[in-house]
C-alpha cells in the first residue's frame, strides 16, 4: 500500500500545527488549505492526495459545502475524509441529513481537541464509514 498524501483543511493555526506534526512523524506528504475552497483548489493541483483531514466550521467555504462539493463529482470519490471538529458526532449527523449532504467518503470523526493515537489510526485505516448516514 502507498503511503496516504494529506491535505490537512484547518483554519485554526494551532490545529495546523498538531496534524503536520503527526503527518511528519510518520513520514507522509501534507498539504495545508484555510478554508473548503482552498481545500478544492489544492487537491486539483494535487490529484495524489488521498486523505482529508476536514473541519466542520471554517470562514469562506465550511466543511458542509466542500462535502457537498467533493460527494457531487466523482472525481473525488476516492478521498478518505476524516471530519476534525468541536462539535459533536450527532450534531454533525443531524446537519448533514438535514441538509441532504452525501458523506459516503466520510471515513471517520475526530473530536477536538485531538487524540494523536487516533489521528494516526485514521491515516492506517481507512475502510470504516458512515454507513447508511443518509437513510
């Protein structure tokens, strides 16, 4: 298996910083964005990326709309999303089916502030989902 390429969409510094630690340390690729918007430009100039690291509550462009944005094309069906937020699980599953948002690549959910065994176990495994989120 190739190591994941990640692309870490945070606007807080700090949290930045925590994931491009955890990223070096195990020697992976990484990419940084802002904002979802900056989050789309940086995975069409870098089709290698194969794990997103996406918060939920971001200026410009939130994680709602880029998860709306990359579940409408298939060209991004193959991202591993992990969603990295202060909100809740449930709350999360209540918005994202009260706004009709496909999450089918949402891979798994990390709760800030961050647990870094669980952080790196997202980059090892990636086959779990949210299955049957939509129904």
């Amino acid at each position: 298996m190739n190591k994941p390429v990640v692309l870490i969409i945070e606007d807080d510094t700090i949290a930045r910083i925590v994931f491009k630690k955890l990223i070096s340390r195990l020697e992976y690729t990484s990419y940084e964005a802002l904002n979802g918007q900056e989050g789309l430009n940086v995975i069409d100039q870098h089709p290698e990326i194969t794990h997103v690291f996406l918060d939920l509550n971001m200026p410009v462009l939130d994680g709602y709309g880029f998860l709306h944005y990359v579940n409408s094309s298939k060209k991004y069906s193959d991202l591993n999303i992990f969603i990295t937020s202060v909100s809740d699980e449930n709350e999360f599953i209540s918005i994202v089916r009260h706004r009709n948002i496909d999450i089918s690549n949402v891979k798994g959910y990390n709760k800030k502030p961050f647990d870094m065994a669980q952080l790196a176990q997202s980059l090892v495994v990636h086959d779990t989902g949210f299955e049957n989120i939509n129904n």
